[in-house]
C-alpha cells in the first residue's frame, strides 16, 4: 500500500513537473503580430516579414508572409531582445527596408522593438518601401545600327560617408563602390531591376568599341549620374563607336 501511494506521488510531482516546464516555456516565448501595408495604406498579402536581432543585424532570425489580409504573426522570440521587424515584396519591387543597397535608403517602415516579459506586441503595422526603379535598353554599333552582343553594363555609385550618409563624389574621393553588372542579349537588349531611387553612373564596355560613361562620354571623369527614379523603367537607346585600329 505505502509502495501504490509512493508511486502514485511520484506522478503527480512529475505531471506538476511537466505543467509547469509548459508553462514556463509558453511564458518565455514571445510573438509578434500583425499586418503589412503598402504606400497607400492598403493590406499586401504574400509580403516576406523578417526579422532581425538589432544587436546582430548580419543574421535574420525568423521569417513568415503576410496572409491574405494582410496579416503576419512571429513567435518564438526572445524577451529583452532587441529586434527588428521588416517586411518587403521584391517580386513586385518592394525592397528590404533594412538594407542600404547601393547606399541608398528603400523607404518603407521597420519597427524596432524590445519585447517585455510575459507579453506579446499585437498589432503592428509594417509599410512597405516604394516600389524599385529599372533601367532597360538596346545596344547599337552606331555606324550599322546592328546590335552590340555580350557587352558590359555596370550600374555603379562612388561613394563616401559623411554626416552618417552616403553621397555621390568622383571616384578618386570614393571609399566604397556598390555596382550591378549584366551583359545585353543577342538582340543587344539589357535591364537592371530592383534600383532604389537615387542617382547612378553608367558605364558600358565591349570589345572593339571605344569606353562608354553615361551621357554618351569616352572618360569617366566626364560621365554624369543618371536618375533612376521609384517605380519607374528608364529606357535608353546606346549606341558605341567602334574603336579606331
């Protein structure tokens, strides 16, 4: 008899055991909620919500999309941690607005938030960056007006910090030179998508034809910035001449 309840007392502490391990942690996991908007304040649906350690922004720590009302929850997050929650559709053009590709700001909405003890944040509201531009084009060989196959296009920014931003300077004050390189097609055609809006140099390489700088220049320290702007294909008609043997 003393054996039946010595059992029986072991299993209730080990199921008060369990309940409370449960328990603890339930109350030690933390979510996140809410909906993802676009510019015009409308719901997105399908929209990749990240999230990122403030403290170690190199890594993303957990991820969902949007549903299709718009709304996202993330759970298994740590308390005290500083994290923050981004959300972006880049197959529709809407970038990461943590990142500053090509130096450039996305726009968009990141939330920066800490979560307390034993409480869940509801309701966030994470807006979407502008849309990103592009640039697309045809690539001649001025004198034929044929296609120029296989050549370089290089988007490029010459960069330097100052005042915690990064502007546009000539390349010999640059410190830091984001680029995107493509080639065009057999029928001469190029694109670049995903541009954040801002200004770029444009430099065109292909073999037999003289060095290219956007607007039509041989050297780079006569090229000017092209405007790509949010939303919105740039289209261009390149012609080069060829190099003179």
């Amino acid at each position: 008899m003393k054996e039946l309840a010595f059992v029986i007392l072991l299993m209730v502490l080990l199921m008060n055991f369990m309940v409370s391990g449960v328990a603890q942690s339930r109350q030690g996991s933390r979510s996140i909620s809410g909906w993802v908007v676009a510019p015009d304040g409308s719901h997105v649906s399908g929209a990749v919500v990240l999230i990122y350690r403030s403290d170690n922004p190199s890594g993303i720590q957990r991820g969902a999309k949007s549903e299709a009302d718009g709304h996202f929850t993330i759970a298994e997050l740590e308390s005290g941690v500083p994290y923050a929650i981004c959300a972006s559709k880049p197959e529709e053009g809407y970038l990461d607005p943590f990142f500053l590709p090509f130096g450039l700001s996305t726009g968009g909405d990141c939330k920066h938030v800490v979560l307390e003890a034993g409480l869940n944040l509801n309701g966030v509201q994470l807006q979407l960056s502008k849309r990103g531009g592009r640039l697309s084009g045809n690539l001649l060989n001025a004198r034929t007006q044929q296609p120029v196959v296989g050549a370089k296009i290089t988007l490029y920014r010459t960069l330097k910090l100052e005042k915690g931003t990064w502007v546009l300077v000539n390349r010999k004050e640059a410190t830091w030179e984001p680029s995107v390189v493509t080639s065009t097609n057999a029928a001469g055609k190029f694109s670049v998508s995903s541009l954040p809006e801002g200004s770029y140099f444009l430099r065109v390489d292909a073999a037999g034809y003289r060095n290219w700088f956007f607007p039509s220049q041989s050297s780079e320290t006569a090229a000017r910035p092209l405007l790509i702007k949010s939303g919105m294909t740039r289209k261009m008609i390149l012609t080069l001449h060829p190099s003179i043997r």
